[in-house]
C-alpha cells in the first residue's frame, strides 16, 4: 500500500469520528438548536461533557485539514 492509501483511510476514519462529534453537540444543544429553533438567547458556558467535547471536535478539524493538506501534497 502507497502512503496515500493510508492517508485516505485516516481521512475517512477521521471524518466519520468529526461528524458524529458535531451530531453529537448538536444533540446536547437540544432539539431546538438541531431544527434551528431560538435557544431562548442566554449564554452558557460549557462545562464537562460539553467543554470536553468542544475540544475534540476542534482537534477532530484541525487534524483533518492537516491531513487534506498532506494528502494533496503527497499527490
């Protein structure tokens, strides 16, 4: 196997993992936010499960950009 091949296999990977984490926040923001309802507009910060996932969907894009990058690159 090239090593695009395993670059297109992390990519695959990487993006099933991205969208069932922002499917994932999108259901904890409640039925509202998932159809595009008023969230009632209070802010609330995000703390544990929330604040935790956050964080993996940001490292969840940046490794995939990372790997988009590398992949046309090594193309």
């Amino acid at each position: 196997m090239a090593l695009t091949d395993y670059l297109d296999i992390a990519q695959i990977i990487v993006s099933i993992a991205l969208v069932a984490a922002i499917v994932l926040q999108s259901k904890a923001a409640g039925l509202g936010g998932l159809t595009g309802g008023d969230t009632g507009g209070v802010f609330r910060a995000r703390r544990g499960v929330e604040k935790t996932l956050f964080n993996i969907t940001i490292g969840l894009s940046v490794v995939f950009f990372l790997i988009s990058i590398a992949n046309v690159l090594v193309s």
